[in-house]
C-alpha cells in the first residue's frame, strides 16, 4: 500500500456516523479486506517534568514518517501514556496502554509519549492500516457456533500487507477464558473495526515479536465477533494473551478500552455467544473453578510451579500483572458468567444487560 492510500478525515467523519445506525445487512462476501504495513522511529529527545512527584518523563512531539493508525512502544512491558493528533489539530486524551499494547488512533500524523517513574527510549513501532470496506461485519449468530469473521475477511491472509503467522500454531488446554480490551484513544465506527484487528496484529507480530496475533478471538462495540490466532477455531490454539497461562486458557479481547465505560449490550451479547460455543467445545460448562499451573514469565503474577484455582471466565488481572481488562469491564464479568452459563443450559443468556458505554 503506497502512502497515498492514507484515510482522509472525512472519511473517517463519514465513517463513524455510518457505524452509529443499526445496519441489518452482512458483509459481502468478496469484499475486498483491509492491507497494512509498519514502520518505525526513534523516540528522540526526552524530557523530565519538574511538576511530577513521580519523576515523570515526556518525549517531543514525533512527527511521524506517515499516517498511523496504530502505534506503541517497541518491547516495552511497562505502563507507558500515548497520545496523538493530525497535523495541527486537537490532541487524543492520553491512553494508558502496558505489556507491549499499542494504542488504535485511526489515522493520525503526530505522537507523543509520557511514563512515570522510567525514562523512555528506543522506537515507537507504527501500522497503518488501509481503508476497510464500509459494509458492516457480519452478526453473531443465535444457537450453536456462532458467525464469526475470518482472518482472510479482516486481511491477515493478504499476501502483502496481511499478518500471516511465522510458525504452525501449537495446541494446549482450555481451562478457563481469559477476557482482555485493547487500547483505543478514539471512538471507532463498525467499518473500522477489521482495520483495528489487521493493525493489532501486525504490532503483535513485527514489534512484540510474536508469531501472530496474541488473542484467540476478538469482539467489537456492535457485538461481532473475529477469528483471532490461526489454527483452528475449535482447537485449543496456544495465545499470548496471558503470560504463564497461555496454554491453559483462551483468550478474548473486546475492542476499546473499559477502563471507565462497560462494554455495550451488544458486546455483551457477542461474547456470551462466543464464550457460550467455546467452552463447551473443550468440556466445561462455565461454571465452578478450575485449577491452573503459572509457567511463569516478566508480566505472569504467579511464579513457575505455582497452582492457583480460579473461575472459568476471568479477567487478564487475575493472572497477569495488569489493569486489563479494565475496572468497568472487569466489573461486568460476573454479569457475563451468568449469561454464558445461562446460554449453555439453554435459559438464553445473550440478551442484553451490558451496560450503556461505549467501547
């Protein structure tokens, strides 16, 4: 994708008030998905505030090589602030992301990165993710597996500008579900949301270093829901979404951030139809606890060796050194529990009770 194919604003405007109305229709089949490429700078200058207690630090403005969509901080595992704005324009409010996520801007020319308590250094690794098509996604289905949006629709199996995996994919157990956001400074419209996945992805793998993308599914603001990590939907395909149990859970990442707004009812529904399919596919019901084996690792919150029993569906904190999946998110989970358990018995379960925010 040449540089050339950047988001004009416009679009984006046009974009974001077309994914506010109910749209009823499914994707096209042959709708072409969305490209991406990366690139990367040097974060440059640093400089320490006088005001902050905690010895904070803020970079220059970074004037970007191009467009961006998505940018984080190269390998960083630390708690680190992002924000971002066009050229001359408005800035973001900060985004806090940590654990090596990058941050969705959708279409943005300048960044600026703060911390406290550690001096930042080395790059910012970027994506820009090229136009996705503005008919909506496909809904999640009622009953049994339900629809779900391929790698191939969101772009990961372009042969440029995908994200296809370096390896095979490897095989564990699901024991539990881990549930995650990502981080978002914007608001995003239905459109974008398979653009957002492709540029997730390709941070995952090029600046983590990762085989593919972390989750194992992802679901949007409007209730649909994406194949994650390549391997087989119904397979117990290892993530890296929870360090120290990535073999033991599978791992569902909302799109936005929840840190303040629960997930909307749509989301709600998508992942009770999501996890109410999953789990019973590798024998649980979704009720009780379960015991699980820390392999450890930098961000698990458990060393190697060490057995904790948990819930079947529980947030990324409750094992991992992290806010994620945010304090309103993590708030509706035992709401979620319910519906999923519900769903399985065949009491219904993926009606709505999620929550007014946006995500």
């Amino acid at each position: 994708m040449g540089l050339s194919r950047a988001r004009p604003r416009w679009q984006a405007r046009i974009a974001a008030l077309v994914g506010g109305v109910a749209l009823l229709f499914p994707a096209a089949a042959d709708a072409d998905p969305p490209t991406g490429f990366d690139f990367e700078q040097r974060l440059g200058s640093v400089e320490r505030s006088a005001r902050s207690a905690e010895h904070g630090f803020r970079s220059e403005v970074l004037e970007a090589p191009s467009r961006f969509d998505l940018a984080g901080l190269r390998g960083e595992v630390r708690e680190t602030e992002l924000r971002a704005r066009v050229e001359g324009g408005a800035w973001t409010d900060w985004a806090e992301t940590a654990n090596g996520d990058p941050v969705w801007f959708g279409g943005m020319d300048e960044l600026q990165v703060r911390t406290h308590g550690w001096e930042p250094r080395g790059k910012v690794h970027y994506v820009s993710v090229s136009d996705a098509t503005t008919q909506p996604a496909a809904r999640a289905g009622g009953g049994g597996k339900p629809n779900v949006i391929s790698r191939g629709q969101w772009g990961a199996n372009k042969e440029r500008g995908g994200c296809e995996p370096r390896e095979g994919a490897e095989y564990g157990k699901v024991k539990a579900a881990s549930i995650h956001h990502t981080v978002s400074a914007v608001r995003y419209s239905e459109s974008e949301a398979k653009s957002m996945i492709l540029g997730i992805c390709r941070f995952h793998r090029n600046s983590n270093g990762w085989n593919d993308i972390g989750y194992n599914a992802l679901v949007d603001r409007f209730g649909n829901i994406y194949a994650g990590r390549d391997g087989g939907l119904s397979r117990p395909v290892i993530g890296a979404q929870a360090q120290g149990f990535n073999s033991q859970t599978t791992g569902v990442a909302v799109l936005g951030t929840h840190t303040d707004k629960p997930i909307r009812k749509a989301t709600m529904r998508g992942l009770t139809k999501w996890l109410a399919w999953k789990l019973p596919e590798h024998g649980s019901d979704a009720t009780g606890k379960v015991r699980m084996k820390s392999a450890g690792g930098e961000t698990a919150r458990y060393p190697a060796g060490k057995r904790i029993r948990t819930l079947r569906i529980i947030g990324h904190r409750v094992t991992n050194f992290t806010e994620c999946p945010g304090n309103a998110l993590a708030d509706q989970l035992s709401k979620l529990r319910r519906k999923v358990i519900d769903k399985i018995a065949g009491r219904g379960g993926g009606g709505d009770g999620g929550g007014g925010g946006a995500g």
